[in-house]
C-alpha cells in the first residue's frame, strides 16, 4: 500500500496528492485527508487541473510510497462546536519527509493543536 495517492479532477486531470494526517483523523477534522497541489506531474502527462491554477503548490519528490513534500505543510480551520458556542480553533503544520523526517515520516511542530504535537510518526498507509 502507498502512503500517498494521485488526486484528479472530474475530467481527469491531475489535482495534487493525497494524504492522511493522523493527528487530523484523530478526531479533530474527521478524516485526516489533506490535499496538496505539487510541482510536479505524473510521468507522461503534461496537463494539470485548471483548479489549482493560483493556489499555493509545494514541492513533491514523485515517491507514493515514501514521499516528501516541502515546504511545511500547515492547515487550520475552525470546527462548529454548536449554536452560541464558539468555533474551536485546529492547527496542524508539519514537515512531511523533510527537516529531519525521513521519507514516509511526518514531523508535527510544536503549534498544532492535536495530540501528536512535537511527535514524529510514520505516514499511514492509504486504501
């Protein structure tokens, strides 16, 4: 199984790459995926999704099964906590296979709001 997979459009073209954070699938944002936009195109293929067109991109070494991304990769987002009740503020930055992960591994910095905070971890495999 491959620690990351190629993401497509509805047309077909090439998105970015998926993963799953497992501090995020820890119950923070439910199911852990992010979604990244690359520098990068699968062998043979010369055409991205027009819906990338803007976003930031990161660097990505083409490896699914141990991969490295870079710069850090940071989420946040605010997650309903119900009518009245303040949103509850989620960070999740990391260093995937770079500044001291290896490949396949994940560094989480000390600013995430999960548990895994401060940890170093395997990627998990995906489906």
């Amino acid at each position: 199984m491959s620690k990351a997979k190629i993401v497509r459009d509805t047309e077909g073209r090439f998105y970015g790459i998926k993963w799953i954070c497992p501090g995020c699938d820890a119950g923070t944002r439910g199911s852990g995926v992010h979604i990244l936009p690359v520098n990068w195109l699968p062998p043979g293929e010369t055409e991205k999704s027009p819906h990338v067109a803007g976003k930031p991109h990161w660097s990505f070494n083409g490896d699914l099964d141990r991969p490295v991304f870079g710069p850090s990769v940071l989420s946040n987002w605010d997650q309903w906590q119900g009518d009245g009740v303040p949103a509850k503020k989620h960070i999740c930055h990391s260093f995937v296979g770079c500044n001291g992960a290896a490949p396949g591994q994940i560094i989480f910095l000390g600013d995430c709001t999960h548990a895994l905070a401060g940890q170093t971890v395997d990627l998990p495999d995906l489906d």
